[in-house]
C-alpha cells in the first residue's frame, strides 16, 4: 500500500488549532537547549541564582556584582512566591500572608506571582533558577511558534525562540516584571491564527483567552497593560488584511478571546481590586512623570557601557530600565524593517518600537500622549514596555533572516543598518563614558567597559561581512549565529556576576524557629523584608506594593521609625544608619511593639545602636555567627482576653475557655475578608480597629478564622464557567476539523 504525505494525520497542536506550521518537536527541543546553555553556570552550580544570598542579609556571600537590577526578585518573587506555593501544595489558596507586618493579602498583592503556572517551581531545590528558566524556555518556545506562522525556516524560529527566550528582561530584572512576559507571543499568536483562519473554526480565540488569563494571573499588571494594548494595536491591524464581513468575525473572535480571558483572570483580578480599595500604591498612584534619563539609552543598546549592573556608583540612577536590546539584534532588526512579505507587520513593530521609546524618554514630551490612554500614568512606562520592545526587535530581525533566506535581499540593505546602528552606538558609547569618566571602579567594572567599547563594533562589522560578502544560505546562517552568540554573551554576563557560593546563617534561623512560637519578630537588618514568610516566620518587617494603608497608620502611631522611608515598606535595608534609627523606634514605644507581639529581636553583632535601647538591658539569647538576638520581656500573644484560657491558637483558630462573657483580641491586621465561626456558627468580627476583636460567651469557645478576598465567590464561579465554555468549545471546534478531515483526506 502506498503512503502519501496527505495521508498523516496531523499532531496534537495542529488537531487543536487547526495549524500544520508548529514547526517540528526538534525546533522546541533545541530552544530550550540554547536556554539551557546560556543558564549553564547556574545549571552546573558554578554560580547561584537564589536570591537569598544577596536580599536577606542573613548570609555571607562572595559576588563580582549585583546580579539583578531589582532586589525584589528575592523579597517577593523568592520568598512571597515560596510562601505561596508552600500553601497551595498543603491545598490552601494563598489568599493571606501571616508572616509580614500584622499579616497582610499575600495573592492579592499580585507581584507574589501566587497564582502564576509556574510557582509551584520555587519549592523545588534551587527554586528560583528552575522557575526563571520556565519562563525563558516557555517564552522562547511561544515564540518559535510565532515565528513559524509567518517563517517556514526551522532556523529562523529557533533563532527568534533563543533571542526572546534569553532577552534582557529576563536577564536583568529577576523580579516579578519577568512573570507576563512569554504571554506576550503567545497573545500574538492567538491573533495570527483568528485571522488567518476565518475559513473555518480555529482555536486562535481560545489561545488568546489563555494568554490573557496567563499574563494576569502571573503577577504584573503593569506588563500585561502595556503588553494588552500591543495585542489590541496588532489585532486592529491584522484585521485589516481580510474582507469587510471576515474583519468584523475576526475582530469578534478577538474580543470574546480578550473578554473570556478577563473572565478567566477574575479570582486574581477581583483579590487584586479589593487589596487596591484598601492600600497605598505609592508612586503608582501617578507615574506620569516617571521617565528614564535618556543616557539609560546607552545601556539599553549597549548592555555594559557603564559596567555591570549598579557596580559604578555614579551610575546608579540609569538603572531604572526594563532590559535592553543589543547591538546585533538592533541592527537586524532594523534591516528587517526593509521588504515586501509582511510589510504591515514589519511597519507596526517599527512603530511600536519608536513610540515606545519616545515616550520612555518623554522626547518632545511624547509621554504626554501615552498618559492620554487610560490608566497608563499608573505605569512605569520606560521600565515595564521594554519587552514588548525587545519582542518587536526579534519579529523584525526574523524577517529579515527570511529575506537573506529566500535572496530577497540588496547589499545596500545592510551597509545602511551597520552605519546607522554603529554610529548610534558611539554616540552612546561617548555620553557613557561622561558619566563614568574619573569615578572609582571595580577591576571588574573597567573590564567590562573596555569590552563594551569594542565588542559592538566587531559585532557590527561581522554582520556586515556576514550579510554583504556570503552567499546563498550561508548568509542568513552566519547572522543567525552572530546573533545568537551575542544574546548568550550578554546573558550570562550576570551569570558570571552572581554569588559563586553563599553561607546562610543556619544558627540564628533555627533558634527563631525553635523559640518564636506564636510571636513575632522584628529585624534590624538581618533576615530582610519578607525573608521571614519564606522561612514561616512570622516579622514585623514588611515590604509589599500595594501596602495596607491600615497598618502604615498603625506604623505611624504604634511604631515610627523617626526617618522619611518608602510608603510601600515597613524598614527596607538601610545599613547601620538604619539599624541605629529603628533600635531607637523600639527602646521609646517598647510597649506598642509588645501589644504587637514582638518577642524577639535580631540584629547584627557589633552594630552600633542607640543609646536607648542599649539602656534597656534587654537579655541576648543567642549570639554566633555574627548575629545577636534580644528577647523583650513582656510580648502579647497572638490571642488574649480577659477571664479566659487561650489554647490550641494558630492563625486559623484557638479555644478560649472563658468564666464570663469576654472579648478576645486576635493581634492580626483587620481587613474586609475576614470571617470568624464560634463552635460551627458564623459570628461577626469587628474589623473597625487594626486588631480584630470577636466578642465570646462564657464556656468553651471554638474560634475559627477565614480570610477570602470579599467578592471572591462570584468570581471564582464566573471563572469556573468560563472554563466549562472553553472546553464544551473545545469539543465542538475538534468534531469540526474532524470532519474537515474526513472530507479532504484521500480514500486509503
């Protein structure tokens, strides 16, 4: 019998989405091994990626550098997402964090990533590394995808895969801002397939609900905006391309995929709305004047011109970026720019890119437009769009690779972009060099600069070799290969900055294990915000945005630390200058930080503290390994009441046996959400002061406590009928290219 090539049947992809250009199993596997690759010193424990080595001041660490621009990667992606999947593994919705400050909303807060795919990842050994490389290789692969609906070249996808897979976002930031980012293509790709498969019944709907609902639910809202508004722009376009009456389908489908998605995303959104009715957002309350300086541009295009990352003082402030671009891949990218295929595409992607960075650097006061757009002054534009820029860049240099491909192609092409880009890069090579000429640097910090100087321009020079003098396939080859060294290059520049090992303080740790029982704890340095939740206990420290505005006044009454700090933080590090000024917080309102339930205290030995606290004489319980820890005398416990016996208590419940009618007062920050049982039967909680308070009878008392965002119910039963639409449309979408099937394929 004799077998044709119309005769297989289509895989798993093209049966659900009615696709036969997913590439081949080969293409994903060899993304993910150059993602692999490029995360080897880390793979190989050559180097660490945990971020408590350099977040928690509870370690000694040996680093060249700051290996993450933002050290929120550990007080809230490590250590919050670490709680979170602690929960969710026990079957607990993460909906609250006992942990930090008087408790406060642990999904709600969004940046925790709480609800995100991949957090169960943390818990792993080595947590952080394995979940930061899912999201590399789940953007990369997302990618290759999209690539292979406009690109029938395996290389030219798996290059794009490896370019966004390992892009400066996901290099840099290390926090949270890294979570929406692989929604991004795979939105895109949803569009693609609605518009391109208006013939019949396609999944491409269904695929951007899931992005939508992905992106939201990874924990960054300001990405999946800016990322949202690039999917509606590219929508819009794409729609243009079909008739009259499929444009208005397409745009259809769009919109119920975009609307489902929103439905999907209601748990998340509804906990994160009802936190925002209640909280400070700090300088997100209006980021409209936010804007980068515009030598940030520098590194931007020329990742290491000022060093590795905040290694040169004077550097610091051009810090605020969201990632960067690269020298070989802005060049490509810009001989994409160029051609016939696609020449919507390529000119929206081009557009994008400008405007963005038109409005990341406020030129001609551009942002002024950007904020005209809803809700956009709420968002750091210049640091959380940069993902969408560094996507864009890929897209164009892919297309660019296809026209090398398929010798559509002039030489002038290429001697216009290497110009161009290389006498841009040394125009910002030259305002880098103001910045960091005369500073005292690290040996480090100089070698890095002096490579930077020159690297681009070998880069630059070898595309143009590479682009004029090849032929045939070579050429589109040996730039794919350019850039990919280049992207590895500059990835694991932070790699090699990383911690080479780290000793945790294991003595302190178990001692607050062991003695803190139902108490808390207050840091003044060690054990850094939010490193307590990690490790379940339970710290008056806190850093969160959003932040509760209850329990900034009760700072402000009960515990002030007496200097300006970050409204989003109860004591982020401040060194001894710090440690000083909160030892003088404790040593005046001792009392209000034992009504709190501060048992213990930690700091770092030899540190000077005020002469205050110091008179207090407070007994050193332990001391080792550079850290002593103080006790105070008199610590409220987590529940009291007068006339009644406190057993059996933990943050879900106690018993209280009382001889007369009492009030028990639960030393747990009060916020709408919160319900209480007493013996099975619902009873009200006064949530009117910052502790909660439960009124009692006399006899025996099972308390029992809830916490459940307040209008969580509907929303979880709008998201669960979302799903059962999604799948009873998944039914009928595969009878129909069934019998697709059956009609088209030849009789065998």
């Amino acid at each position: 019998m004799t077998h044709t090539k119309s005769t297989l049947r289509p895989g798993l992809l093209q049966r659900f989405f009615g696709c036969r250009t997913w590439g081949s199993h080969s293409g994903w596997l060899i993304v993910t091994g150059v993602i692999a690759f490029a995360n080897f010193l880390y793979i190989a424990q050559l180097r660490t990626q945990d971020a408590v080595s350099w977040t928690s001041q509870l370690s000694t660490v040996t680093m060249h550098a700051q290996p993450a621009i933002d050290p929120n990667v550990g007080y809230l992606t490590q250590a919050l997402g670490h709680l979170a999947a602690h929960d969710l593994l026990h079957l607990h919705l993460p909906w609250w964090n006992p942990y930090a400050g008087v408790g406060m909303p642990l999904a709600g807060d969004m940046q925790s990533g709480a609800l995100s795919p991949f957090v169960g990842l943390l818990l792993l050994s080595h947590g952080l590394l394995w979940f930061h490389v899912a999201l590399e290789m789940a953007a990369g692969i997302a990618t290759y995808l999209l690539i292979r609906r406009w690109v029938p070249s395996d290389v030219i996808a798996i290059t794009a895969g490896a370019l966004f897979g390992l892009n400066g976002t996901f290099s840099w930031l290390g926090n949270a801002v890294e979570n929406p980012v692989l929604y991004l293509p795979l939105a895109l790709l949803g569009v693609e397939i609605i518009v391109t498969g208006m013939s019949r019944r396609r999944w491409g709907f269904t695929l951007l609900a899931l992005a939508i609902a992905g992106s939201l639910y990874a924990g960054f809202p300001e990405v999946a905006f800016l990322n949202a508004l690039m999917v509606m722009a590219f929508g819009v376009l794409r729609s243009f391309s079909l008739a009259p009456v499929q444009r208005w389908r397409a745009l259809g489908q769009m919109a119920i995929g975009a609307l489902v998605g929103v439905v999907l995303s209601l748990p998340i959104l509804i906990a994160f709305g009802d936190y925002l009715a209640v909280s400070d957002v700090g300088i997100h309350r209006d980021a409209s004047h936010m804007i980068l300086p515009l030598r940030s541009l520098a590194i931007m295009v020329n990742p290491y011109i000022m060093g590795p990352i905040n290694n040169v003082p004077a550097t610091v402030g051009y810090w605020g970026v969201g990632g960067y671009f690269g020298v070989g891949l802005l060049t490509v990218a810009l001989m994409g720019v160029w051609g016939r295929r696609g020449r919507a595409i390529r000119l929206f992607l081009l557009s994008w890119l400008v405007l963005s960075l038109l409005g990341t650097f406020n030129v001609a006061g551009s942002l002024y437009l950007w904020n005209l757009i809803p809700l956009v002054n709420r968002v750091v534009l210049g640091r959380y769009i940069t993902s969408s820029c560094e996507l864009a860049l890929v897209i164009l240099a892919a297309f660019a690779l296809d026209d090398m491909r398929r010798r559509e192609w002039k030489w002038k092409r290429a001697v216009i972009a290497t110009v161009t880009i290389g006498s841009f890069v040394y125009l910002l090579n030259r305002a880098a060099d103001e910045v960091t000429r005369g500073t005292t640097m690290s040996g480090t910090a100089a070698a890095a600069i002096a490579v930077s100087h020159v690297a681009p321009f070998v880069i630059v020079g070898l595309l143009l070799l590479a682009t004029v003098v090849a032929r045939g396939k070579w050429r589109y080859l040996l730039v794919a290969t350019i850039l990919t060294v280049e992207v590895i290059g500059n990835f694991m520049v932070t790699e090699v900055a990383a911690p080479q090992h780290y000793q945790l303080a294991t003595g302190p740790l178990t001692y607050l294990e062991k003695h803190l029982g139902g108490y808390r704890l207050v840091s003044f340095n060690p054990l850094q915000p939010n490193w307590g939740s990690y490790f379940q206990l339970a710290t008056l420290n806190a850093h969160d945005l959003p932040f509760p505005k209850n329990f900034e006044e009760l700072i402000a009454r009960d515990f002030p630390l007496g200097y300006q700090h970050a409204p989003w933080s109860y004591y982020v590090y401040e060194g001894r200058k710090g440690a000083e000024a909160y030892s003088k917080s404790v040593a005046t309102h001792v009392a209000t930080f034992e009504n709190a339930g501060v048992k213990l205290i930690i700091a770092n030995t030899g540190w000077p503290l005020d002469p205050a606290f110091i008179a207090l004489h407070l007994p050193v319980v332990f001391r080792g390994e550079g850290y002593d820890i103080y006790e105070l005398p008199h610590p409220s416990p987590l529940y009291s009441a007068a006339g009644c016996q406190i057993s059996s208590a933990s943050i879900a419940g106690v018993t209280a046996t009382c001889h007369h009618p009492s009030v028990v007062i639960r030393r747990e920050l009060s916020m709408s959400g919160w319900t209480a049982t007493i013996n099975g039967h619902r009873v009200s909680l006064d949530l009117s002061r910052p502790y909660q308070r439960i009124v009692v009878m006399s006899g025996v008392n099972q308390l029992r406590f809830n916490f459940t965002p307040p209008h969580e119910t509907p929303a979880e039963i709008a998201a669960v009928v979302a799903v059962v639409g999604l799948l009873l449309t998944a039914r009928r979408n595969r009878r129909v290219v069934a019998r697709h099937e059956d009609v088209t394929s030849p009789s065998r």
